[in-house]
C-alpha cells in the first residue's frame, strides 16, 4: 500500500486511503451530489460578483422601486440600488465566513474532544467539559445578540472578522461533545491499545488512528457548524448588529424589512437573497445526508444498476482468464 510519511502524519495516497473512500462514498449517493451540484453553482455565482457586477452595488441613482426588467434583472430596491448587482457581491461574505466558521469551529471541537476523551476522569477532562456544557447552554447566537448589542452601545459595530471569530468561538461545542464520546468508545479498541503497547504517542494514534476512523463524522460536523455560520451570519446582519455598510445577503434582507417591503409588495427585494441563502443551507444539508449514509450502512441508498454493471464485468474477466 503507498505511503509517504511526514513525521507523525501518515498520508495515504492510494485509493484505499481513509479520505479518498469517503469522498467516493458521498459521491455515489445521489442526493449528495445535487447539494456538491448546487453548492459549486452557488460558488460560481458568487466569484462571478467579486469581478463583475451589472452595476454599482453601492450606486443610489436609479428609480426607486422599480420591478425586474432586463435592465436590472432583478429590479431596484427603495434606496435605488440594483439588486442583482448586490445579490451577486453579497454571497461571497456569506459563503466565506460560513466555510471559515465550518473549518475553525471543526478545529476547535476536534482539539478539545479528542484532548477531552484522551484524559478521561482528569481534571483536564472535567475543565474541558465544564466549558463545553456552558457553551451548550447558553445559545451561541444570544452570545453574539449580547456583544453586538454591547458593542452598538460603544459606537462599534461587527465586521466580517469579528463575526467570523464570534461564530467559530460559539459553535463548536456540540461537535466537541460528540467528538469525546467517539474517542472514550475508541480507546478501549484494541488496534489503540496495540499502538500504545508498541510505543505510539498520543499525538501519533491521534493522527493515525482516531481522526482517519471518525472522518465522517468530522466532515459532518463541518457541514453542521458551516450551516450554523451561515444562519448565524444572517441573523447578525438581519437585526443589524452588523456593519451595514457592508453589503450581503443579511443586510439586504435587514434593508429590505426597514423599507416595509414585505408589506408594499416589493418582492423583489426581499426574496432572492432568503431563497439563496435557503439555497446554501440546503446544499449543504444534501452533501451531510450523503456523509451519513456512508458512515452508516442501513442509510445507504446503492445504485443497483452501477454494481450490476460491476458485476458483470467481473464475471466476463473471470471467463477471459479462465478460458486463457
């Protein structure tokens, strides 16, 4: 089996490898294709905002209020934006602060669940746990209403890394939780008792025998805190606790309700970036139910007509080097 080692990493390159059989694995079920489908459109869709937009997104001068046409897609809003040219701008800060929470609050609930379930009925694992039980108590969103709120009262209002950080700091401990249990059922196995015996450290069976055997998991918790990131993201910028100069789907969403466009009927407006955002947390849902059914077999929807194809092949294969 080919391997390259770095220390007390232990990359499998091969295709038997831990990662390449789970992104096989998702890619097999359909339903987890359609969100890997939707989320690379949305993507797309997003870059393309960063270079190129129809118009200004901060440009005030059109009419107000006017319905889609084809010069401007998706109309304009009471302030005379465009609102496919904010549309397009404002998914990049959505989905870039979402991935970001995803992959820091995955970092985090790995670093103190494995750490956690190593030094089980320790103080680290009681100190650990301590504060993992107050961050599933309190909800993180009511964390960051109250340090918006209070940094509003100062004249402060929250960027895009304060929220970042803010997300990632509050959406971890569930993942952490879990992670824990994971570790204190694994311990016990006997290829982790084997690798101690031999000498392995606890870093080296961190990295060589835990992570590969709960990489669904771990993918699936990034998913999860993504889509907390993302739902979070809004919500700060929908009751503006948020820059809102800044433009991205939750600001629009807060202008649009300061401009009653609920109530006047201006649709446009207020939709598109909720339907995109529905959209986003929606590929992602797919892709988690995907990374479930791998992890469990009873989930797991197979493609009968690809394994008979597969068997079929085998058993012509069989005969060649039988009758050769």
């Amino acid at each position: 089996m080919a391997k390259r080692r770095f220390g007390i990493f232990n990359f499998k390159i091969d295709k038997y490898g831990p990662v390449y059989n789970l992104i096989r694995g998702v890619w097999e079920q359909r339903i987890a294709r359609l969100g890997i489908y939707i989320l690379i459109g949305i993507i797309i869709f997003s870059i393309i905002g960063i270079f190129y937009t129809p118009y200004n997104p901060n440009y005030t001068g059109f009419p107000r209020d006017l319905p889609p046409s084809p010069q401007h897609l998706l109309g304009t809003d009471d302030y005379g934006h465009d609102v496919f040219s904010q549309l397009l701008v404002g998914g990049f800060p959505v989905i870039g602060v979402g991935f970001a929470v995803g992959l820091i609050g995955t970092l985090i609930s790995i670093l103190v669940g494995i750490t956690a379930g190593l030094y089980a009925e320790t103080i680290v694992d009681r100190v650990l746990s301590a504060i993992t039980q107050i961050f599933l108590i309190i909800p993180g969103i009511l964390i960051i209403e109250l340090i918006g709120a209070y940094l509003g009262a100062i004249q402060f209002k929250l960027g895009y890394t304060v929220v970042l950080f803010a997300l990632a700091s509050t959406g971890w401990a569930w993942g952490s939780r879990v992670m824990r249990s994971l570790v204190l059922s694994l311990r016990r196995r006997e290829y982790i008792l084997s690798s101690e015996l031999i000498g392995e450290s606890k870093i080296g069976t961190i990295f060589r025998q835990i992570i590969p055997n709960n990489l669904p998991f771990i993918a699936s918790n990034f998913f999860f805190t993504a889509i907390y990131g993302i739902t979070g993201f809004t919500f700060i910028y929908y009751f503006g606790l948020g820059s809102l100069t800044q433009v991205n789907w939750g600001t629009m969403l807060y202008w649009s309700l300061g401009g009653e466009a609920y109530l006047r009927g201006l649709w446009w407006w207020y939709i598109p970036p909720g339907f995109m955002i529905g959209l986003v947390a929606f590929s992602f849902a797919l892709i988690n139910i995907g990374i479930d059914r791998v992890a469990n077999p009873r989930l797991r929807v197979w493609d009968i007509k690809k394994y008979k194809k597969q068997l079929q092949k085998a058993k012509e294969k069989k005969e060649v080097v039988t009758n050769g």
